[in-house]
C-alpha cells in the first residue's frame, strides 16, 4: 500500500469536495458556527496559528467594541502563549480609540508586562508612564502600575531607582500587603540586605514571600543550610502548576545544599530547576554549568571511596553502570544500592574524563538515556545547549544532537530540530543513510532552509535510476512538504524525476496529480489542466472513479483560470452527467455560472 500517497489522495478527495461545499454557504453562515469558544479550544489544544488564522477571518469589526472587545483579549491570551511580546505590544498601540477606558487601562498594562518578559524594562516603562499619567486608575490599579516600574527597575538592575520607586509606593499605600512585603524583600535582597529582607518577609504566606524569605534567611544566617533545603524543597513540589515559580524555588533548595555540602542534595535540586523554564531576570539564576561541576564533584567522591584511578575508564565504566536503576544485568556487590543520581556523576565524569573516545561517547550515551527515562527533556537541552561547555551545536557529541533533534521533532519544536541536524552528514551508527537524508531533508523544509533541502532531494533522485515504491513514497513525503511552503519550482522537476524511475501505474497516475498542482502553483494554468486529465484517464481509466472525478474537477477550474471557459464547461458538463449528489451538483453549477461572468467580463469593452 502506499500510505502517504493514499492518505494525501482520500484528503484530496475530501477537501476538493468539503472545502468546496464550504466555499458556497453564505459568509453571515460561517461566522454563526464559528463562535469565540471554538478558537479558544483550538488554541488550548495547541494549534495557536490555526486559531490567529480564524481570527483574522472571523474577528467582529472594532466599530462593534461590545463583540470586539472579548474577541480580543482571547487574542492577546494566544499571544501570551506564544510568548509573542512583540505581537501584544503591537496590539495595544494599535488600539483604536474609541476603545472602552477599562480595556484600555487592561491593554496597556498587558503591553507594560508583555516588554517586561521580552527583557525590555524600559519599553515596560513606557506604557507604565501613560498608564499613570494618561489614565484614571480604579481601585488598586495605580499601585499594580507602581509595583510594575519597580519590577522594571529590578528587571535592569537599577537598584538606586528601584528603591526610589520602592519609597514612593510606600509613601502613597499602606505597606502591609503581602504583595508589599515580597516587592520589598526582594529590593532588599537584591541590595544585599539578606537580614532586612528576612524581617520584611515575617509572616509572608504567598509562595513567592515564602520562597524569599527561604532565601533571605539563608544568606543571612538566621536559618539552617539543611532545613531550607528541606522546606524549599517541600515548597517547590506544591508549584507544579506553577514551573517558572517552582525553577526559582528549587533553585534556593540547591543552594542551601551547596552551604550544607550536600553535593548529591545539590545535585537533585539542580537537576529538577533545570527542567523548567527560567524567567528573565531572575534572583535566583541556575546554569547547566553549575550541574556539570556537581556531577564531577560527586564522581571524584565516589571514584575516591572505591579506589578508582583516572585512566581506567572501564572500571569507572563499569561502576556507573553498576549504579543505573536502568540497567538490572549490571553486577553490583551485595552492598551496592541503584543510585540514578550517582551512575549520572560518573557518566557525566567519564564525558570529558575518560581517555578512550569510545568510552566518551557511550557515557553521553548512557546519560542521555537516564535523563530521557526520567522524562527530563528540557534538562538536556540546558546541559548540551546552555553550557560553556558546548559553545557551538558542532561541537556537542552526534548521538546526543540525533536525540534531541528527535525530541524536538516530537514535540514540534521545528526550528530547534532544524539547527541541530543542518550539518550532520553522516546518520548516526545503525540508521539507513538513505533515511537519513531524507528525514534531514524534511527537518530543513520545517526549519525554512528550503534550498539545502533541494539539493539533498536532488542528490538522492539523482543517485537511483529506480525508485522502490517504500523510498519513493518516503521521498513524496518531503516533495509534499516543499508543495505545502510554496516552492513548486523546486518541487515540479522532482515530481517528474520520480515519475521517471517508478515503475507502478498507481503511483505514476498519482505523481501527474501532483505535477498538475505544482503547475498550478506557478500559474501554468494549461501545463496543470493537461496533467489534470491525464491522472483521471491515466492507464485507459474513463476518469469515473472518486480519483479521476477529482482530478477532472481540478482540470476546469485551471482551464478557467487559462481562460479556457469554453473547455472547461465541456469538463463540467461532464461531471454533472455523472453527479447524483445534491450538493455536489450544486458546488459544479455555481461554478458554470461563475464562467459566464468571465466570459462576459472579457467581452465588455
């Protein structure tokens, strides 16, 4: 069976005639099924361009502000899940000005914030000031303004103005909110009075006031490296819903382990803060590096305690693997506990520690594995992407670039897949070649580098005077994607090199479809209505089967659009021969009707 092939073939069909029958309703119909839940489900289910692409389609007019009003801040809500600041801010200076003050204020203070996350302190400031001086606040929003320019001086490191605007906020509102005391703990924090923050955060109940006073009282002394640990690690498991606020707790458990010397403790805090997102400025930074020198220094603990000698890299080898939970064949004495934490050490050692490259490459192997057992994508993304350690993707080891890659693909993360396999020329150990290529091929059409893309395609068409029909369909697959960006130029000669070295009716009637298409892309409107008629009679077929009917449908509107009226009323007149379908028939007359209006359009002086 050919499955691409056959699958793009029954979701031609279907769209040729659905998309079609969608085309005739009336457009007041359509913006009736289609209502503001709908978009917003498609965007929670993680399709957020199809949801902005309705939007442009269906959105009510701002003249309408009770309608427009809900439709755009679902707008500004997909923007935010994109992390699309630039877009926010976009909106809120183009709001139009007969919008309500409420959803003005509302706008501007999402374009306020929207800078604030893109590291933009002072374009934060720049909606806060017409925020304060060109509006009128209601209840507590002139002091939500406020705590946002102090945030933004924080954001930049602008202690001095920060605790300037800390002073006028504290002037002008009763300083006994929560929100109060975690804005100045963290001013304080920030200005390295660790104890005045420990006594502003007295009673805090909100996480992030907890979280602060945690810290505070860490560096300050008045509470226990051990027992912060303990308590920012109990904190840091309620924040699940909550990942950017969890990475900056954990992050204060890995450095109450660090003043405990609990190197194995630092070793799992770091781990679970380098798995989440880190929001831009943050107090309480962790690196990959940080991991990477906590990893060696557990190894060397352990290596000492078991007599191991640098240079014995199976032994080292071995005694990892004697650890793995994931590996049960390993030996281990009767002694001897699985410790996930413990094998990644010394994996982690022996990646630059060991003197054979082979020994190298299995304990990156090995460590990716755990990790990715442990489903722990993101961390190793920070440890081979955001460490000093690998500068540059050319420098990461391949196994681990083939894997992150194959992450990144599952989890549609295109562009990044794109940059980790663009100059890998060789497959990793046990992968087709042949595959290889092609799936590089396609990850560069994903990633937008059309034109390496080609070439790899070229090469391997080239490469064969006979295609098999499994490579051949693999290879449609890619030619499709090409299809999908546009780029029919290319697609087209590839098209007819495949038709060139296959050698099954089927595929052949299917790939003049295809070529029919791409001509049609490149407006060669006659050239596609050729190819057209020729897939629906291809192999003395009579053109009556769903196929055929569909390539024929195809072949009148391009000979309309050749300008060809005559020929494709003929074509036309056919189909409704054949047609019982109510609505089918109906799609086939309006579109006879429509080549009236043509004809008489080229008939009016």
């Amino acid at each position: 069976m050919l499955r691409g092939a056959m699958n793009r073939r029954l979701l031609l069909i279907g769209i040729a005639i659905g998309a079609l029958l969608g085309a005739c309703l009336p457009a007041q119909a359509a913006a009736e099924r289609l209502d503001l839940a709908r978009i917003e489900a498609l965007a929670k289910g993680g399709a957020p361009g199809l949801a902005l692409a309705l939007f442009e389609q269906h959105a009510p007019a701002s003249d309408d502000m009770k309608a427009w009003v809900p439709w755009e801040r679902q707008r500004v809500a997909i923007y935010e899940s994109q992390q699309d600041w630039d877009a926010i801010a976009r909106r809120a200076s183009e709001l139009p000005s007969e919008a309500p003050d409420e959803f003005r204020r509302w706008m501007f203070r999402q374009a306020a914030q929207a800078r604030l996350a893109a590291n933009d302190p002072a374009g934060a400031r720049q909606w806060l000031r017409r925020l304060i001086f060109g509006e009128q606040p209601v209840r507590d929003e002139l002091a939500q303004w406020q705590r946002l320019v102090v945030r933004s001086y924080l954001a930049e490191g602008n202690l001095a103005d920060a605790q300037t605007a800390l002073l006028r906020y504290q002037h002008d509102y009763p300083a006994r909110s929560d929100v109060w005391q975690v804005l100045h703990g963290e001013v304080l924090l920030r200005a390295g009075d660790n104890r005045g923050a420990y006594d502003v955060l007295a009673g805090a109940q909100s996480f992030e006031g907890r979280r602060l006073r945690l810290l505070a009282g860490l560096r300050s002394g008045a509470l226990k490296p051990a027992s912060v640990l303990r308590d920012a690690e109990v904190l840091a498991r309620k924040l699940v819903a909550h990942p950017q606020d969890a990475r900056e707790t954990w992050a204060v458990a890995a450095e109450g382990a660090a003043r405990a010397n609990d190197t194995q403790a630092r070793i799992r805090t770091l781990e679970q803060a380098l798995r989440l997102p880190q929001q831009s400025g943050s107090l309480m930074a962790t690196s990959a590096d940080e991991l990477w020198q906590a990893y060696d220094q557990l190894a060397e603990r352990i290596g000492n305690s078991a007599r191991l000698v640098i240079g014995q890299d199976c032994q080292w080898f071995r005694k990892a693997r004697s650890l793995d939970p994931a590996d049960p064949k390993a030996k281990r004495s009767g002694r001897e506990k699985r410790d996930a934490i413990q094998a990644r050490a010394l994996f982690a050692f022996l990646t630059t520690q060991a003197q054979s490259a082979r020994v190298r490459a299995a304990a990156h192997e090995w460590l990716t594995a755990s990790l990715f057992e442990e489903g722990a994508i993101q961390l190793v993304q920070s440890l081979y992407l955001s460490s000093v350690r690998y500068p540059e993707v050319n420098r990461m080891p391949t196994l681990v670039r083939y894997r992150l890659a194959d992450k990144a693909l599952a989890e549609y993360n295109v562009q990044l897949a794109g940059t980790l396999l663009k100059d890998m020329q060789a497959p990793p150990a046990g992968e087709d070649e042949s595959l290889w290529q092609l799936r590089r091929a396609r990850v560069l059409v994903y990633a937008g580098d059309d034109k390496a893309a080609v070439e790899l395609l070229r090469g391997l068409v080239a490469e064969r005077p006979a295609l098999d029909l499994d490579f051949a369909d693999r290879l449609l697959q890619v030619i499709f994607d090409l299809q999908a960006v546009g780029r029919h130029a290319e697609a087209l000669p590839l098209l007819e090199a495949v038709y060139a070295r296959v050698d099954n009716p089927r595929m052949r009637r299917e790939l003049l479809f295809w070529q029919a298409e791409s001509q049609a892309g490149l407006k060669h409107y006659q050239n596609a209505a050729e190819l057209f008629l020729r897939s629906a009679t291809f192999g003395n077929s009579s053109g009556g089967d769903p196929w055929g009917l569909t390539a024929r449908f195809h072949a009148a509107e391009t000979l309309a659009k050749a300008g060809l009226t005559q020929d494709a009323r003929s074509v036309y007149n056919k189909l409704l021969a054949v047609t019982d379908d109510p609505r089918r028939r109906a799609v086939i007359e309006r579109n006879i009707q429509q080549l009236w209006l043509i004809e008489r359009k080229k008939s009016t002086p």
